[in-house]
RNA sequence: GCUGGGAUAGUGAAGCGGUCAAACACGACAGACUGUAAAUCUGUUGGCUUAUGCCUUCGUAAGUUCGAAUCUUACUCCCAGCA
C-alpha cells in the first residue's frame, strides 16, 4: 500500500507511521517577540528539522515586513512551511491550518527530519498538538444562518433548548459555538498528543516590553510604508488578515493624522496587549513548559540528541 | 500689565448646588475562547483587614450653604486676544 505526500511523493505507508511514532514533534511557542523564530531555526539547523509557522498573519502573502515574517535567508537556512499559503482577503481558519499543517508534518516525518511547530497563534497550535476534529461541511451552512441572528436571539435560542450559556455570552461566535457544541455532542479533547513536546518562552515582563519598542523602532521605516501602501492598494483595509494589527497605525501614520513617535507608541501597546492575551491563552494548559530562550534551547538540545541516538 | 477661557481620577473628557468616588473613551490589570484568533468578548480599575461600610479626592487656601467638583473671594499655573 503506498500513499501520496504532499508533494507528490509515493511513500510506502508503513515507513509514514513507523516515522511518526518515532520522531518527536517540537512546539516552540509563546508571546510576540519573545524570540521563538530564531531559538527554532538554530534548532532545527542543528537538528535537521524543518519549521512550519502556526501564525495567523504569516500564513498571508504581501504581508512581511508588518508581520515579522521570517526572511528569506532565514528561509534558506531552514525550510519553513505555511507562509504565503492566501492572499489577504481569502478565507483561512484554523482548520485550514490543521490541514495544512498535518501535511506538513507527514511530509517532513516521511524524509526523517524533524518537525518544529513554531508560532503564537494558540488555537493554531492547539489544533494540531489536541488534534482537533471539526464538524462535517454541513455545519458551515448551519453556522451561517446562525450568524444572521443577533445576540439577543442566540440567547432565546439557548434559553428554548435548555442550552447552557457559555461565559462569553455576549460574544455571538461562542453564542454560536456553543449552539454546534451542543448539537454535535462531541466530546473536545484537552489532552495532548504522544511524543509532543510543547515549550513556551517565558520572559520578564520589562525585557519583553524592550524587545517589543526595540522591534518597533527597526520595523518603522520606508519598507513597511511601502507594504502598507501596496496592501492597501490591492487588497484594502476590510478584510480580517488585516484586522488589529500594525497596517491601520501605519495607514495613519501615512496620511498624516499620527505622528511616527505616536505610531510606534501605538504599535507597541498593541502589540504588548497581543502578548498578554497570548499569554493568557498559554497559561490555561498544563501541558505548556514555560522555559526562558536558553532553558529551552538546552532542553531541546538534550531531547533531540537523545532521539537523534536513538536513545528514546 | 489688561481682558476672556480653563485647571476633574494614569491620560483625554463629561458633570456646573444634593441621587458624585464622579458618565464616557483610552490605557492598565485579570479572564474566556475548536472554523478569518494580531480576531472577538467579559470583569475590575481612588484607598481600606472587600464592606448595600468607612476614609481621602475634582489646582491651592478661605468663605456662603443643612449640603459644594458645582456658588463667592484671593492666590498659583495654563491657553487665547489686546497691550
């Protein structure tokens, strides 16, 4: 029996599953500008891994600089899977990225190198570390005429069917979320996969801020006004890729309503709030080590020689 | 120097005699979150051994009043116009 990779390749299956239970996945996550990116691409360097980026905003083609993509040098150090997949505008959610990612994984496992899963996107990496199982096409249809309703209605519905509301009640997606979880009577899956190794970057609170003004003063400069230009050009401000994050402050930076100083002070409150709330989301599982740059690095040093040498 | 406007919690800004510890916005802090998550949403935000309780706040000082952030007077500082 032989099965197809995504690039083509016919690979026979029993070397896909032995390859699988055997090589480790590597999850280096954590908040913004915390360092994830460079820790992984010296490891994966070091340990002939390749790294598939679980962001949200990376995933996005045109969008570069504003979102820290890594470069191409980085690129050519280290293969790096899931950037560039859409154009800004497109649809992509997280099941799109699970997809995406597992065959990434699979390809990669299948050539004996080892997978990092790098990123600050939580839902993105929960996804594929909980193996997440989403609801059959069908669903999207219902959720749409779900999301025609208001909020007042959602809640009359929970009230009609005796459903329990969720604690962000005012909050329509998980008025709506709860709806399907109730409908699908499918139990969600908090425990994490085998042979998954989960670190998240933990930094003082001061260093982080640093990081994050120091990351705004280099990111301000002629090129992020032109990718700003050009992304507003072609494919405007409505959509979400470009929702909340650096291109509106610079769009008011470029006509003028802002001045650079306000822009970076701007830039990097919202990116420290991005922070907390990636924290927060990776403080809520046990399964998370946090570890600093260097506690980490060690620690993946010792694991992956350990599998390297075919110790585990 | 004269005339007018203004000084309110971390910031901006309402309030213009009692129902004001003081709207609202932002920020800050905490939290939720399995289909666009860098999103979306929630709570708290003067102090206190967390209390339908007490205390200290609305530039400073004094006064009017049963009662003042709100009225009066003086002073300090800001801003605009005139000198």
């Amino acid at each position: 029996m032989k099965i197809t990779n995504s690039s083509g390749h016919n690979i026979p299956i029993s070397k896909v599953q032995n390859s699988i239970s055997s090589l480790p996945l590597i999850v280096i996550t954590g908040p913004t500008a915390s360092g994830k990116s460079s820790l992984a691409i010296r490891l994966a360097k070091k340990w002939g891994g390749e790294i598939i980026c679980a962001d949200s905003r990376t995933v996005y083609k045109d969008m570069n600089i504003g979102t820290a993509k890594p470069t191409k040098s980085d690129r050519k150090i280290v293969k790096h899977w899931l950037l560039d997949v859409v154009k800004p505008g497109s649809r992509f959610t997280v099941y799109d990225f699970k997809q995406l990612a597992q065959e990434a994984i699979k390809d990669i496992v299948s050539r004996d190198k080892i997978p990092f899963l790098v990123g600050g996107t939580g839902l993105y990496i929960d996804s594929v570390v909980l193996n997440f199982v989403f609801g059959p096409d069908a669903d999207l249809d219902r959720r749409e005429q779900l999301e025609s309703l208001t909020v007042d209605q959602l809640i009359t519905l929970h009230e009609k069917h005796h459903i329990g509301l969720p604690e962000n009640y005012k909050n329509k997606r998980y008025l709506i979320r709860s709806i399907e979880k109730y409908n699908s009577n499918q139990s969600v899956n908090y425990s994490i996969n085998p042979n998954t190794y989960v670190i998240a970057i933990s930094t003082e609170k001061k260093e982080l801020l640093d990081r994050i003004s120091e990351r705004a003063d280099t990111i301000f400069g002629d090129k992020l006004l032109r990718e700003t230009q050009q992304l507003k050009n072609r494919y405007g401000f409505e959509n979400e890729a470009m929702t909340g994050n650096i291109y509106k402050i610079v769009d008011q930076l470029l006509s003028g309503d802002i001045t650079l100083e306000e822009a970076k002070q701007l830039f990097v409150t919202k990116d420290w709030q991005l922070a907390k709330r990636q924290i927060t989301w990776l403080r809520r599982h046990d399964w998370v080590q946090w570890k600093t740059l260097s506690e980490a690095e060690q620690y993946f040093d010792h694991i992956l020689r350990n599998f390297r040498d075919g110790v585990s």
